[in-house]
C-alpha cells in the first residue's frame, strides 16, 4: 500500500553540517599552585605548641600568676611571627575581617570584667573582637548570657609600614562603650586610642600584638555577632 502521503527529496538536498564550537581550554595551574595542591601547607609547630599553653589557662586569668607560663606563650608566639616575617597581615580583608573569639590574652581590662563579672551575679561568656576591615570598625564585645553585653566601638584604619616597626598595622581608637540588657543600656566615655599588629594569621587563628605590648589570641567564631 503506498503511503498516504510522500514528498521526494531533492538530491541537492544535504542538511547543515554543525558548526563545532570552539572552547578555551583552561588555563593550566601554576607551579606553586599545583604543588600546593599536592603538598598542603601544614601549620607551622609553633602553632600546636601555643593552642596546648594556652588551654588551661582561662583566656589569660591564670596566666596572671604564672610568669613561666607566660614566658612560654610569649616564645611560641614570637616563633609564630618569624615563621614568615614581613607577610602582610592587614590586606587581606576577607580573611582579617569577621568575628574572632577569644582564647587567651594579656589585656588586664578584659581580663579584669572576666574574672569579676560574678560579682555581678553573672557570668562572662564569649569574648569576641569583631572586625570589618572594608568598613574600617572594630568592635569588642564580652557577651553576659543570655542577653547582656559589654560593647566598646572602634574606628580602624591602615597605617603605613613606616609608620610603626616598618609594618603595616592598624591604628584604631574607641568611639563608644555600653553596658547593656535585653531592654536597658548604660552609656560608658570611649576610651583608648593606639594600634594593634597581626602577627600571625591563618584560616583559624589570628594572633596580634598592641602598641602597650599585650597580646591576644581569638579563633574564628562558628557565628557571625552583628550587635
């Protein structure tokens, strides 16, 4: 039976041969980067050595009355700054900027509100130091769980490797402090101007030296503080 409907095709006929389309091929990794991948940097011993000092030591409130202890940190930090001396620690705002956690430090006013917050039938929770380097604020903040908290704010800003060691640190000075609660809030006078150097800085710790030689030890927090 022949079809119901039929159309001869032409022999001149021939469909489009396609087009291939052409891709650039991705540019091939670096040297450095390719052995980076194969060899990933491992943190330096310092590192590990100075977590494990400061452990027990209640952020710093032990360390008080420690000064072996003390001088052990203070060699694993200085170990630290010279595992690559002159890198800039201050450019590099995505990895500066965020919300870091106190683990240990030698500032006596932080140290003084931790140890004496019972008193004030509470208790000192996180010790945080929030930085946007874009936005050029630091704030410190010592939370009072559930909802209290002691907040000073700070202006930063890049100073010039001459200015200070031949590096290039962060001049920063207080604007504002409050104490306050879930509904209430007590106003404090600003206090403190100076400047404060990254010593050394990975994706987990940063560690910083300020011009009146304390030091300070935070962790990346697993939450953002937004005040």
């Amino acid at each position: 039976m022949a079809p119901l409907l039929s159309q001869a095709v032409p022999k001149t006929f021939a469909p489009p041969i396609p087009r291939a389309r052409h891709r650039l091929a991705p540019k091939p990794p670096s040297a450095a980067a390719f052995l980076r991948g194969l060899f990933p940097a491992r943190p330096p011993p310092a590192k590990a050595e100075l977590l494990r000092l400061i452990a027990d030591q209640g952020r710093g409130l032990q360390t008080q009355s420690d000064p072996a202890r003390l001088a052990d940190i203070v060699s694993c930090i200085d170990a630290l700054a010279a595992v690559s001396p002159g890198v800039d620690t201050v450019s590099d705002a995505a990895k500066l900027s965020g919300t870091w956690r106190l683990l240990w430090t030698t500032e006596q006013e932080q140290l003084f509100i931790v140890r004496n917050a019972p008193f004030f039938r509470t208790a000192a929770g996180d010790v945080l130091q929030v930085i946007d380097v874009p936005g050029g604020a630091l704030n410190n903040v010592i939370t009072f769980p559930p909802s209290g908290a002691f907040v000073v704010n700070g202006d930063i800003e890049v100073q010039p490797p001459q200015r200070v060691n031949f590096r290039q640190v962060f001049l920063c000075w207080f604007t504002r402090a409050v104490l306050r609660g879930s509904n209430w809030e007590v106003p404090f006078p600003p206090f403190g101007k100076g400047w404060f150097d990254t010593v050394y800085l990975d994706d987990d710790i940063r560690v910083a030296k300020d011009i009146r030689g304390d030091y300070l030890v935070v962790d990346r927090a697993p939450y953002s503080w937004d005040g």
